[in-house]
C-alpha cells in the first residue's frame, strides 16, 4: 500500500490508520475496564471473504456499537478469538470496513465528522429528517455509496434505523442485499444502551456487562421477497416481535 494512496470515497488510508487507532486506544478502556464485554462468535468471520460482506445489527448508540465492532474486526485480523483484551491489533487496524449513518447525524460536530472520514457511508433517510417524519425516494448516489464500500470491503448497517428496540426494519436493507448478493452476518448487541448515553460517546453507567455476538452467515435466497428477507433478518438480530413479546412476559414475571 502506497503510504499517500486513498480509499474509494478519496479518503486518505494513512490518516483513516491513525484515527481508527486513536479511537481505538481512547475506547479500550471503556469496553474492557470500566465494563466488560463479551464477544462470541468470531470463528463466524475467520474465514469472511475481504469484500462484499453485510453485517446487519440491532441498535443500542449511534456510535459505541459500530466501534465496539470496529474493535472486533482489528482483533481478529490479528487472529484473536473472541476477545478485544490485546489492544495490540490497534497498531495495524482494519481500514476497509465502514458503516451506513444518516448524513445529518455524521455532520452533527466535530466527533462524527472524524468518525464520517474513518469509515461512515452517509445517507440521507428517506423517512425521517431534522426529527421530523418524511416521504422522499432513494437518492442514487446512496446506493453508489452503498456498493462502493462492499466492493471495498466490509459494511456494517443498522436495519431498524434506529435506537428504540422491536422497531421494524427498513426494507431497504433487503434490497441492498437482492441487489449486491453480499454474505450477510447477524450481530446481537446488549448493554449499550445501559453505559452509554444515546450517541454512545459519553459514559453513563460503570460495571456493565456488555455483548456482541456474531452468529453463522445467513441463508438467503436472494429470488425471495424484500418482506421475507426482513423478516428472517429481524428474527437473527432478536428484534422481531415474539422476541418483544418473550421480553414483555419475562418482565411480568419477575
């Protein structure tokens, strides 16, 4: 890799090491010391071809998740299993994976716009904006955006849209993965919510057990509806509404 070369949105790859890093050694802590979080399923991403790899989540923060992943990735680049405690993988981090945002939320300060060059696909939703509800097509571009970082790498992105848990997910998920036919990765996220604050950048709450969780690449038939495609999704990231339904009965219970 040449040391000035960039990445497919222009990006300067050197400078994209360098803050990756740097969030990296400032987030350690956070994950590691002042709570504890478990990883499982790593062996699931062992093996992952480079490119053309959609992991598809549940939403706790706008960011900690995506970096708490980000973590992950550079840890088993180094081939750990299932641990982010050797914060030695920060030295050569992963620099082709990057996650799909909304547009006004990466231009929301200085902190997201750091985070937007380091690896976010920016967007504009295309039903909500500036907390109000709308009704706009797909931008294009969006797409573009899209299919350049999966030939790039790996993309991670959230189908609910949002952070409020057993909301339904956007099908437009669905059709990125008719259109572009990537390995999907279910993730499963808990904790994130209690420690951290809504962006996911401010420490709420110490001693919280944290988790992610990789489970096997789907099995999709990509000749299948968008609507059966969000729904075995939505069932893998535990966000359907028996897994509403299961919680709800189990608070009653107690």
């Amino acid at each position: 890799m040449r040391l000035f070369s960039k990445d497919i949105f222009g990006h300067y790859n050197i400078l994209k090491r360098i803050l990756i890093s740097t969030v990296g050694l400032i987030t350690f802590p956070r994950f590691n010391w002042i709570n504890k979080t478990k990883i499982s399923g790593t062996e699931h991403l062992k093996n992952l071809r480079k490119k053309n790899v959609l992991f598809v989540s549940n939403h706790q923060t706008y960011f900690a998740d995506v970096i708490a992943m980000q973590h992950v990735f550079c840890s088993v680049k180094y081939g750990f299993k299932d641990s982010i405690r050797n914060p030695i993988y920060l030295l050569n981090p992963m620099t082709t994976s990057s996650f799909i945002a909304a547009k006004e939320t990466m231009k929301a300060g200085l902190l997201p716009k750091i985070f937007a060059y380091a690896g976010s696909i920016s967007i504009k939703r295309t039903w909500r904006e500036s907390g109000k509800d709308i009704n706009r097509q797909v931008e294009m571009s969006d797409i573009t955006k899209i299919e350049n970082a999966l030939n790039q790498g790996w993309v991670i992105t959230f189908p609910q849209g949002t952070t409020t848990p057993y909301v339904e997910g956007r099908r437009g998920t669905a059709h990125i993965i008719k259109e572009f036919k990537p390995i999907v990765i279910p993730v499963v996220i808990d904790g994130f919510r209690r420690a951290f604050d809504k962006k996911g950048l401010r420490l709420k709450k110490k001693g919280v057990n944290l988790s992610v969780t990789f489970k096997a690449p789907l099995n999709i038939d990509f000749k299948d509806s968008a609507d059966s495609i969000m729904e075995k999704i939505m069932f893998e990231i535990e966000q359907s509404k028996i897994f509403a339904f299961e919680k709800k009965e189990v608070a009653i219970s107690t």
